[in-house]
C-alpha cells in the first residue's frame, strides 16, 4: 500500500528523556534514581537560554533500555543516547540539536555495530 | 557535514500519550483530565493481547498541543492523532500500528494542508 505523504514534522527534533521512577530498593534501579529529573531540568534550562523553539524536550516514563539509565531518545532519527552529567547534556544540546551532529561517546546503539 | 548512518530503531513504531494532568480548575483542560490515562492503559492491554512486540507506547509529559488533547504522536514519522475513545485508539492501533497505514480522521495536522 502506498500512502501519501505525512504532515511536515511539528517539531523539528523531539527529545523524550525518561524520567521514571522505581522504589530505592528495587535492584534494576530507574532514571529518576539516577538523577534525570535534575539533568532534564538542566536541559531545558540550557535550550531556553539558547532560543532553540523548534525543538521539544518531554519527559517520558520507562523506556525500557533501564541497563543504559538515565537514557534519552531523539527523533525522528531514534538516536538514543545514556548521559551521567549536566555536561554530557550541554555536549548532546550543542552537538546534536543545535548543529544536527551527533555525539558518538555517549550513544547507547553503536553505529558501527547494527544491532 | 556529512553523517554515518543512524543505528537501526530501536523500536519499530514508538508511541508518546500525553498524559500531563493539570489542576480541574485551569481553563486549558489537560489530556489526563480527558482521560488520556485510562485510555492509554486501554491501548497498551490490547498491544499486548496482539502480540506486538516491536511497538514502544510511552506516557509523556506536556505534549504542547493541548488545544487537540487527548493527544499521541507515533515516531519515526512523527504523525500525530488527537483521541477521545478506545474505539479511535483500537483503530489506529490496527490501521498505523500493525497495518502501517493511517487514520486521516483522527490526524491533528492535515497532509493536504502542510503547515
């Protein structure tokens, strides 16, 4: 089946960063126990300061790569990346969606190695 | 700036529900306050009693088109469908979710009328 084309993208880049949370005890841990919620904040703080308004940042609930923790996703391009710090974030925020790169450090898919 | 390829998807199909609930006295309503929470928990049981294992549907925050709420957007192709009852749900979940097709009458942006 052909289909004619989808609307032009509402946002040009869509970032969901996954800001679940699971009880302190629970051995797999979760994002929002490792910090996400304070670094998604730093995020948008940055994009704000940036101007960057074509762009969406949103939290998210499980995205189920909890092993990679905390990890984002950008689309269209489904990149996903696994981020520790507020510089990883400046460093994914400059590299990718303000210059359309990528940051090859802290991408959760190795592009050498398709799955 | 030429790029290497992007890693495949991870997910097939990934779907975001905004389920963001704002207090029931604000003017702009929310899509949780229009029941985006039970209808996502309808779309994600019958995901899983067809055996859809490929497709990723996520809560998220704010989508920022609350005008048309409940909303969901699907990504890669970043079609977004504005939902009120688990009969539109159990329509775009046969027709764009396993069929690859669409559902022009639940389409927030037109294609006939890019933006």
């Amino acid at each position: 089946m052909s289909l004619p084309p989808d609307p032009p993208l509402h946002f040009r880049l869509h970032v969901f960063i996954c800001t679940n949370r699971r009880p302190d005890d629970n051995p797999r841990g979760s994002c929002a126990g490792r910090g996400s919620e304070a670094l998604r904040e730093h995020l948008k703080d940055a994009q704000k300061r940036l101007g960057l308004k074509d762009v969406r940042i949103n939290s998210a609930g499980c995205l189920d790569r909890c092993g990679h923790g905390p990890v984002l996703v950008i689309y269209p391009e489904g990149v996903w990346y696994s981020f520790a710090t507020t510089a990883d974030l400046d460093e994914i925020l400059d590299a990718h969606l303000v210059k359309g790169g990528r940051v090859p450090r802290l991408m959760v898919d190795d592009p050498a190695k398709p799955q």
